[in-house]
C-alpha cells in the first residue's frame, strides 16, 4: 500500500530556510495532489499548500510569500521550502495524499508519521 | 477563509458511552468536503469521515458523520477506550484548507 515518509534536518537555525521531503512509496505520485501540513507542539493542525504532479500548487495565504512546494516525479518525491523561518514555524511537519484525479476526493487519506522541526539558534 | 469551530474543547467519558462532537462552519462548505480525522498522541492524523458523512476505509460503523446546513456532527457510539484521542473537522473544498482546533475525547 501507498506509504509516505517525511525526511530532512531536525534543527533550523532562525532566518534560514527549512527543507523537508516526502517521499511516496507502493504507489505512484502521478494522478494525485500532495500536500504539507504542519502542528506546533501542542496545538492544532495548519493546511501549508499542496502540489499536483504537473507541478502546479496553491498555498496558504498566510505563508505563500515564505514557502515554495515541487515536485520530482522520476523520484516520486516532492518537498517543502520555508525561508526565513522563526521560532513560531517549530512544528511536527507531515506530508500527505491529497485530490485524486480519478475517484472520490476524501481528503487526506494518507499521512507521513510526521517530522519534528526546531526553529533555534 | 472558512474558519472551522468545534466544541466542546474537551468531552470526559467513560467507555461504552456516545461521544457527540460538533463543528461548525462560518460559511458554506463547496461540495460537503468535510472530514473528520482522529489523531492520537505521537501520531499523524487519521480519516475517519469525508464528505461529512462517509466512513473513510476500514474504519468501525460505530462512527458516524452527518450534517445540517454549516453545522456538522461526528457520533461515536459505544466508545472504546482506543477511541480517546483528539477529533479534527477539516473542510478540503475551498482553498485554503481549514483545520478545526480540536475535540479531546478523554475518560
């Protein structure tokens, strides 16, 4: 079945840009969004953005200026960039299968185990 | 942005009880893209219900979704004491996606 997994560096310095990848697994990245999701400690969760594999996103108003989703296809992989970040993106951030082309949209109906992202000098 | 909110903040119950949870919409959701989605502590969130009344797969009929105008409701009957955990709405029809701030489901 299809499995995703989020990797990347655990520890940000302020101002710096925060990478993060996920990468699909059991199944193709073709014919799906995917999208970022992320979760404070503590608190509730926040939609980033998603992708199409053609490569085309929508993202939240409220971090569209800071963050930039792609796609590599041939990886089955798309990733996350967040720049200029502060102690107030430290969150868990997980990756997760979106709109499907063909079928029911349901949601999210797969999640990465999430990763834990510290924002600190 | 649809803001999502749901109440209460907490519901203390005891297994084999029904657990009711509410979340309401500030505005029309399109389509009805609603879920409800369950995460435990140390875990990813779970789909439970899309379309605010759809039992999303492998998930037990004890849980169930349904829905009037802005209102939404997610039941849980008999309660298990694997169902204590938090309840996510999240509306995925109008961008951006909106995440409701949470229902803990405690004993």
């Amino acid at each position: 079945q299809v499995q995703l997994q989020e990797s990347g560096p655990g520890l940000v310095k302020p101002s710096e840009t925060l990478s993060l990848t996920c990468t699909v697994s059991g199944g193709s990245i073709n014919n799906y969004h995917w999208s970022w999701i992320r979760q404070p400690p503590g608190k509730g969760l926040e939609w980033i953005g998603y992708i199409y594999y053609n490569g085309s996103t929508s993202y939240n108003p409220s971090l569209k200026s800071r963050v930039t989703i792609s796609v590599d296809t041939s990886r089955n992989q798309f990733s996350l960039s967040l720049n200029s970040v502060t102690a107030a993106d430290t969150a868990v951030y997980y990756c997760a299968r979106d709109r499907p082309d063909y079928g029911d949209y349901v949601g999210f109906d797969i999640w990465g185990q999430g990763t834990m992202v510290s924002v600190s000098s | 942005e649809i803001v999502l909110t749901q109440s209460p903040g907490t519901l203390s119950l005891s297994p084999g009880e029904r657990a009711t949870l509410s979340c309401r919409a500030s505005q029309s959701v399109s389509g009805i893209y609603l879920a409800w989605y369950q995460q435990k502590p140390g875990q990813a969130p779970r789909l439970l219900i899309y379309g605010a009344s759809s039992r999303a797969t492998g998930i037990p009929d004890r849980f169930s979704g349904s829905w009037s105008g802005t209102d939404f409701t997610l039941t849980i009957n008999r309660l298990e004491p694997e169902d204590f955990a938090v309840y996510y709405c999240q509306q995925y029809g109008t961008s951006p996606f909106t995440f409701g701030p949470g229902t803990k489901v405690d004993i």
